[in-house]
C-alpha cells in the first residue's frame, strides 16, 4: 500500500512557504488568491486590473475613466498599505475543522515499516470582503468575482481534488466607518478538503537505543548516553 503525505491534485504553488502544506487552510487562501487575481488580469479588458505593482504611477489618479488598480490579497497582509489601499479584494478564511471519518483518522498501515496512514476532512470557511470607497463599486465588483467562483466551482474542484465547494453566497453591499467611510460587500462559501498524513512509530528506534545499551556493557544508562555525543 502506497501512502501519500501530501494531497495529490492539491499542488504546491510556486514561491509558497515550505512551513504551509498544502491542503492546509492557509494553502487554500493562496490559491483563492491566485483564482481571483485571473479574472482581472489586463487581458480580460475589465474596467479593474489587477497588477503585481498594485500602486498607481505618478501620473495615474485610478480614475473610473480608465482601468483601476485593484488590489488583491490575503486578508492577514502585514503590510498596512496594502490593507488600506481602496478598490481591495481580501481573502480570508473562518475556523477550521478537521473532522473523523475512521476511529483516530486511522487509514492504513505498512507492516513492514511501521508507517501508519491518516485521513481526515477539513472544513474551510472562506470569506472574501470587497472593500472601496463607492457603494456601487463594491457591488460590481463582487458581482464580478461572486459568479466567477460560482460557474468556475465544478473546474476548481477537480483540478484542486477537493471534496467539496459550496455554492457561493453574496452579502448585500453595507457601509463600515474606519479611517474614513468604505463599502464592503462579502462573498462566503465552503470547502471541503481531504488531508493525509502518515507518521512513523517511535518504539522500534526507542527499541534500538535499548539494544545499543545492552551491548555496550555500561551499567549507568547516564554515561551510556553521553558517550553517544561526547568523543
């Protein structure tokens, strides 16, 4: 039996962390951004562009007359620029839950190995909030992202291998008072996703450690084991 630590259609994206795994919530974030960044790419002649450089040039005011900076990013952006740049698109997600379809999330065993396989489904709220200063713009612009998730949701399911997306829901466009008056409109669904993993079992390397004592003839374990760092 062959046993995979990583989901098989869910591919880790180029430049991502080696710390975030894929499948994981935070993966999934990643690759929303990247979905949602394609519909405004320049090709596709929107009245909103999306740009690696999402700050306008010295002689661009981000006019409604010509396309719009956009900016889109995770939600949890460190940078406060960039969380204060208007129009935004911001992609977040809501508790996660990782829930038992096997006693323990057992899946399998290799006997010879040792290595034990583990199966789980994870529950990933996702919440994208569409931030501008124009109510109106806010709307359109979730409108827009809203039906392309929804008639994209059956493609990105199965090239991404998950087990489930919601339909997508859209929010009513709703005023929010910070630094100064903005509109944000929400787009909220849910993925589900099958996450593996597989561990190795500790008591035949414990076991080893044990032999290793018994042969050395050493009778205080203290001095067996500082021989093993000190030369």
């Amino acid at each position: 039996m062959t046993l995979e630590g990583e989901p098989k259609y869910f591919p880790r994206m180029p430049g991502q962390q080696a710390e975030v795994m894929p499948g994981s919530s935070l993966a999934v974030v990643a690759l929303l951004t990247e979905i949602v960044r394609e519909r405004f790419r320049p090709s596709n002649e929107l009245a909103w562009v999306w740009r690696e450089n999402y700050t306008p040039g010295e002689d661009e005011e981000n006019t409604p007359e010509e396309p719009r900076k956009l900016l889109i990013e995770p939600s949890f952006s460190e940078n406060s620029e960039a969380r204060n740049y208007r129009p935004a698109i911001l992609i977040d997600k809501q508790d996660t839950i990782a829930s038992k379809v096997a006693i323990g999330n057992f899946a399998g065993q290799q006997l010879h190995t040792g290595l034990r396989g583990f199966y789980s489904l994870a529950t990933i709220p996702i919440d994208i909030s569409v931030v501008s200063d124009r109510n109106g713009e806010s709307a359109i612009l979730a409108d827009i992202v809203w039906f392309y998730l929804l008639a994209g949701r059956e493609q990105i399911m199965h090239t991404f291998g998950m087990q489930d997306m919601e339909n997508p829901v859209l929010s009513r466009t709703t005023p929010s008072d910070v630094d100064k008056r903005v509109w944000t409109t929400r787009i909220t669904f849910t993925i589900t996703l099958g996450l593996r993993w597989s561990t190795l079992p500790i008591s035949p390397i414990l076991n080893s450690i044990v032999l290793k004592y018994r042969r050395s003839g050493e009778t205080d374990p203290d001095t067996f084991l500082l021989k093993q760092f000190i030369p």
